[in-house]
C-alpha cells in the first residue's frame, strides 16, 4: 500500500522533491561490487505517516508515536462514487454513520482509510492535485469534512486515519481543520495510501511503519495490509 520514492513522487507544492544521489555504484577497487546512496527529501513525500505534531504543538512527533498506534484492524470506507464529478468532496459524519449501517461499528484501535478513488492519478501531479504550479490556491482533492473528522474523534476509538490523496483534508479546506481535529486527539494520519482498492470493508490489518525521524513531524512510511481469509480461501493476501 506504498508508492515508490523516486523522481515520479507527488510532492506538495513548494517543498524539496525527493532526490536519491548515487555515492557509488560498481565494482570496487577490491574487486566487489558495491552500492550507497544518499538521499533528501520532504518529510510528507510519498505514503507517508503525519505524527499529532504535524498540526498541533506539544504532542507527539515522529520518535515518540507509540508503535501500536501504527497498526490495527483496517475500515475501508469508499467514497469514490461521491467524488468521481466533484473534486473537492469532503467526508462528513453520515458517510461514516452510513458505512457502519452497513459493516458495523468502527472498531476501538482501528486503522480508518477513506479511499476517495484519486489512487487511479498517481504519479500525474496536475490530475492528483489539481495542479502542478507552486499555487496552493489552486489545490483541487478530496479530504475530510472538520465535522466528519470531529465526529470520529468524539465517537470513535481509532488509532490512526488514512487517505489515498495528498492530505487528510481537502485541496480546498481552509487552515487545515480535519488535521487540527484528528492531531489534537492523538490520532495519527496516513496519507498517499496506495491500493485502498484491494482492500474488503472489513477483515484486513493494517501495518504502518514509518522512518523513525528523532523530532520528526512524521515520514515516509511502508504500509501494508493484510487480508485475512481472502475469498473465504482461510489464507492470507498480502499487498
């Protein structure tokens, strides 16, 4: 459920893309073959994991987030019929309510991932977006509704909460309140999730694990899921 860091890489407008520099790469004087690089980049590239101190001061940054915040059962909550002709969608309290109409209560230390459908753009920039200028002013995606996010937060006992676009909220959201909400809380987010598509409603766990930045608002991250029983199979899948 995780993009590859490379030059194709989404970045948010005005912050240093990822760059990977080779420092050696071939055979070595000794007769080995050797390889190492170096590389830079923005915190929030890619999959990636926000820590609570990305929007909200004195809770938790990236060293510090508990490990069990990082993983649990998954609720794949799929909005993307709402958001095929309207790119600035923003997930409210019914959304939510409707899914456990249907799949019942969110589970205490779940991992909720709202997939907006916006995987299907990854890597072009301008469809992802909404632009591919430096003007944030022209950012067009989906996100959270503030009152979906306080709703989760007042209600619900989840862990962390992911989104398959650049940020949990909206290109259009003003001073990023669904963050303000879900940080304050001690929840933790994931955004630029990969395949939310081959995940059920239900019955998977998911695994985030990001870099363990010292005083890191959050990094990128490798996520996984894991879907027990797929196809009543009594397997697993792995993505």
């Amino acid at each position: 459920m995780t993009y590859t860091l490379d030059d194709t890489t989404v970045n948010w407008p005005k912050r240093k893309p990822f760059r990977l520099t080779d420092t050696y790469r071939g055979y070595h004087s000794k007769g080995f073959w050797y390889e190492s690089s170096s590389y830079e980049g923005f915190e929030h590239s890619g999959t990636h994991v926000d820590a609570p101190a990305h929007f909200c001061k004195d809770k938790w940054r990236m060293d510090a987030v508990p490990l069990d915040r990082l993983m649990g059962p998954a609720v794949v909550l799929d909005v993307s019929n709402k958001t095929k002709n309207n790119a600035d969608y923003t997930v409210t309290a019914q959304d939510f309510q409707d899914w456990e109409e249907k799949n019942g209560r969110i589970p205490d230390g779940a991992i909720v991932l709202v997939r907006t459908g916006w995987g299907q753009y990854w890597p072009n920039k301008h469809q992802f977006l909404g632009t591919d200028t430096t003007d944030t002013s022209l950012l067009h995606f989906p996100g959270i509704d503030p009152e979906g996010a306080r709703w989760l937060v007042q209600n619900r006992g989840m862990h962390a909460v992911g989104i398959d676009t650049g940020s949990l909220s909206s290109g259009q959201c003003a001073n990023f309140i669904a963050h303000q909400i879900l940080c304050e809380a001690d929840i933790i987010g994931l955004e630029n999730v990969a395949n939310m598509d081959k995940l059920p409603p239900t019955g998977a766990t998911v695994y985030a694990l990001p870099l363990k930045i010292g005083e890191g608002s959050g990094g990128p991250a490798r996520i996984i899921g894991i879907i027990n029983n797929p196809e009543g199979g009594g397997g697993r899948d792995e993505l």
